[in-house]
C-alpha cells in the first residue's frame, strides 16, 4: 500500500472524525482491502492510549442509537447491509439473518467508523503507525523519525513550543536529531527515558526489554523507576529490561545489522551462523532455528540489498553447503 497516503487518511479522520470528506475517504479505504481494518483499529486503539470502557459500564441501547445515527451520515452502501445495521439492537434471543460474504467486511468497516465516533476524539498527539510497511515524519523543529513495520509513536501537538519529547508506544524508531542547545531531546519509551542534545539513534521496544543504539552523538538511557543511567556513544547498544534495573552494554563493529530495517542492507562479514539468524528474525519477521547446534559457528562473508528471503536463503545455502528448509513463517538451518 502507499504507506504515507493511507496513513495520512487514518490520522486525518482520528483527527477530526466529524468531518464528512475524512469519513468518506476512511470508509472508501477500508473498502479497498480488508487488511486495512486492522490496520485502522490498531491506530484507534493507541490514538488517546486509553482502554476501552468495561463492558459492564457500556451503555449497550444508548450506544447502539449514536452507532445507528452514524450510519445515516456515511457513504452509500449495498442496501442489505445498510438495513441490517441500521436495524434495532438485538434482544436477549435475537434472530440471526446469514450475511453474504462478500459484505461482512464491509460492514465490519462501517462498524469500525461508527463506534470510533464514541470513543475518539481529537487528544493531544499526533499518532503514527506503520502496519507492513516502514515510513518516516519530519518533526517540525527539523527532527526525522523513521518508523519500522508495526510500530506506534505519539507526538505532542505543542511538540517544540515548550519542550521537545516523543513516545514510542511499540515497535522500533530511528532518531535523526536536530540539534537545539536549549531544549534537549526526549524519548519515552515503557519503562525507559532517552534524553539527547543532537544525535541519531535507534529505539527498539520489545516485550521484555528496551534497546538504544547510537549511531552518532551522545545518548542517555535510564530508567524512569531507579536511579541508573547509561551515556552511550557510537557504535554502543544498552538493553534495559522492563521493570528492570540492569543496563547491559553492547559494543557493535560497524558491519552490525541493527539498522538493516532502515537501510535495506544486510551486511555478514565472517558472522557466525547464529548472528546470521538473528538478523533474518529482526529483518524478514521469521522464526529461524538452528536444528545442528554445530552449525551455529559456521561463518557468513555477504551482503544482502533488499533482497526477498529466498533468494538470501538459496545463497546461504550454497555459501556454507548447508540444508535450509523454508516453511511458512519458519526457517530452519540443518
């Protein structure tokens, strides 16, 4: 999909949901492929990063009347499905009518843009979320942050006028500071502070840790809870586990992969096997496994730019004379 125009019509709406051209636009996009309701829910979802009301506090009759009123206003659709949403809530027996198939994700879709009326409203960040794809903003003090596939960062409407602090809610983001003497850099991310003058860095929040990387400048990584920090400087990694105190510090050549989502480049100089695995999960999104633990040493010489997985699997193999099975969402070494 064109990642910047999509998201742009989903940041537009949860901006201003009321607007008719915005809904009409949303309502049409999600239309075009069912995989972009996900890709919208997700973003509601972390718009205010507020959960849900419970379900014994939601007002079941009242909402469903806001849910049909909203109806009213969106585009035209095929008249069964307008009919059946349209329709009263259902009772404690209620009567199933058999949907045809080719509808229930349009309906889905309408469904998504009338209950995100009663819980959206305009909150105080600009929320950016990449779903498949990888994507960058330019922040208005002259800042750029690249966002990695699955990944959600909030920035303040007032960002720059007083202070200057991003979040990253999940997924990975890479810095591009600009420098500002007098008003430092901030990153929050769970768990974890990164506080900057004028660098550039890498972000990783995982499920059980936060990972900084420089790839230029000064960085100071501490935890929000405990008085530890680190300062890191090019070419240094700091992994800072959730409700953690430990920082472990990592010193990476300048052939490391972290930045590969970025670049596009996967780079194996003389790297065993093992690190070979670890950047295909970072950058393919696989599970890999290495069945011969005997293989784990073997040693990589390539590289790799912006090549579909196969093709980097069929090299491998043949590079280091080994069996590689690929299988869905696994791969295996042997």
């Amino acid at each position: 999909m064109n990642s910047k125009t999509d998201i742009d019509i989903v940041i537009r709406y949860l901006e201003n949901p009321e607007n008719e051209q915005s809904k009409r636009l949303l309502n049409d996009w999600i239309q075009q492929d069912p995989a972009n309701l996900d890709i919208f829910l997700d973003m509601r979802d972390m718009w205010n990063g507020d959960p849900l009301p419970a379900a014994s506090a939601f007002d079941t009759p009242g909402q469903w009347t806001k849910f049909s009123d909203a109806v009213d206003m969106l585009p035209v659709m095929p008249a069964e499905i307008k009919e059946m949403i349209a329709a009263p809530a259902p009772t404690a027996t209620p009567k199933v009518r058999k949907m045809p198939v080719r509808y229930w994700w349009a309906a889905a879709a309408v469904a998504a843009i009338a209950v995100s009326m009663v819980y959206l409203g305009p909150g105080k960040y600009k929320t950016y979320a990449t779903h498949q794809q990888i994507d960058s903003v330019k922040l208005n003090d002259g800042s750029t942050v690249y966002l990695n596939a699955n990944t959600v960062v909030k920035v303040p409407r007032d960002f720059g006028k007083t202070s200057r602090s991003v979040t990253i809610a999940k997924g990975e983001a890479f810095f591009d500071v600009a420098q500002r003497e007098s008003q430092p850099f901030t990153v929050d991310a769970p768990d974890v502070a990164i506080r900057v003058l004028g660098t550039s860095f890498n972000v990783k929040s995982a499920d059980k840790d936060v990972k900084v990387f420089v790839q230029t400048g000064k960085v100071s990584a501490a935890y929000k809870h405990a008085d530890k920090n680190v300062i890191l400087t090019p070419g240094l990694e700091a992994s800072l586990r959730h409700n953690g105190t430990d920082i472990q510090t990592t010193e990476h050549k300048k052939s490391n992969n972290i930045l590969a989502w970025k670049t596009r480049c996967l780079v194996f100089d003389e790297s065993p096997l093992s690190d070979v695995a670890d950047a295909l999960r970072d950058y393919y999104h696989v599970r890999v496994d290495i069945k011969d633990p005997k293989l784990a040493d073997a040693r990589l010489l390539a590289t790799f730019r912006d090549l579909p997985l196969d093709e980097v699997l069929d090299i491998i193999r043949k590079a280091l004379q080994i069996n590689i099975k690929h299988e869905n969402n696994l791969v295996e070494f042997y």
